[in-house]
C-alpha cells in the first residue's frame, strides 16, 4: 500500500471515529434504522415514561430471566438492570451486529448476556444459558413489518419460552401487535403513551 493510500485511510478512520464519538448512541441507533428498517421500530429510542410504564406491572422479586427482543442501544437495558435481583439475568437477543457490539461494549455487568441472533429462535437461545423459561419476554419489534411471516413465528415462541405467571411485554406504534398475541395470550392489558416520540400502544400478555 502507499503512503498516499495509507494517508487516505488514516484520515477517513479518523473521521469515522470522530463521527462515532460526536453521535454516539443515537448515532449507532440510527445506523441501525438505516441498515434494517424493517427490523428497528423507530428511528429515535424510547422515552423514558415509556421504559417506567413498560416496565411497571413486572414482579421483579420473583424475576430471574428477563428477555428482551431487539434492544438497540440499550435504552431499556440498564432500567432492567437497575431492577432484577443479584442473581437474575438479563438476555438480550437482536440481528443486527452493530447493536450487539456495541451493547457488549458499553454495558459492563455479570447479569447481561447480548446474543446475536433472532427472537424466533428464544426457547434454544434461553435453553443454551441453562434456562428452562424466561419470567418475562419485551419486546419493542415492528411485528406488521418484519419479513418472512416472523411475527406470528415469534409470538408462538415467546408463549412456549415464558414460564406460567409470566409475561410478554410489547409496544408498538400500531396496535395491530395484539393480533399476534392474542392466539397465544388470554390475558392482554393494554395501555398507550403519549409522550413517546412515536406515540405507542402498549401491551402485557400474561400466560395462565
């Protein structure tokens, strides 16, 4: 290589980390829209109120696998973290390499797991780590878009990976999503979000 051409990739190395570094997170999110469209849910993470009322109906005493499908940049990660106990887990599962490197990266605790891989195939990801069953399963997943007939397969190995008690965890920005959950839970609650960059449905799909 010359010294011309090594100049030219020092300099574009230099500003695709200054670009990293300015950007940060919401740079690695959108990124991550960009390269899987149909995969992200959103081109901005979650608000906050949105990870409070998710998150709210969980019984975190009686937690010890948390799942979620599709974290991003961990917007709803350390939340998580900061509420299971010291002997629980928290499994995260996304296609898209970006995400996970970056999660493995920034996100330094024992009870993290971030597995590249798809939400269809949970029950061997869990039973792999040991687990017979997750507590609860979130998701944040665009169901109506995902490729491949993915949704009702998800939503059908979800039911199977959740324990009895547990729950599936779902916001959307179409409430459409409760049709996929519906064969599998009796139980839905639901709720919305205003304040939520889109505004979004949620909904809690308990297992009996």
């Amino acid at each position: 290589m010359t010294s011309s051409s090594l100049t030219k990739t020092t300099m574009l190395d230099r500003i695709k980390n200054r670009t990293n570094r300015f950007f940060g997170p919401w740079g690695i999110f959108f990124k991550g829209f960009i390269k899987h469209p149909v995969m992200v849910g959103s081109i901005i993470p979650s608000s906050s109120l949105t990870v409070k009322k998710m998150l709210a109906p969980v019984d975190w005493d009686h937690t010890k696998l948390f799942v979620e499908y599709g974290p991003g940049i961990g917007t709803f990660c350390q939340p998580v973290l900061d509420r299971i106990r010291p002997d629980a887990t928290l499994l995260v599962i996304d296609l898209n390499e970006d995400f996970i490197a970056y999660l493995r990266h920034t996100i330094r605790d024992s009870r993290f797991i971030a597995v590249h891989g798809s939400a269809a195939d949970v029950n061997e990801i869990i039973q792999s780590f040991g687990f017979a069953h997750a507590d609860y399963i979130f998701s944040g997943l665009p169901f109506s878009t995902l490729p491949n007939n993915l949704g009702p397969v998800i939503a059908a190995e979800t039911a199977k990976a959740i324990r009895p008690g547990g729950a599936f965890l779902v916001y959307q920005f179409r409430a459409r999503a409760r049709d996929f959950m519906a064969p599998h839970f009796a139980k839905i609650d639901k709720g919305f979000e205003l304040w939520n960059i889109l505004p979004c449905h949620l909904f809690w799909g308990w297992k009996e």
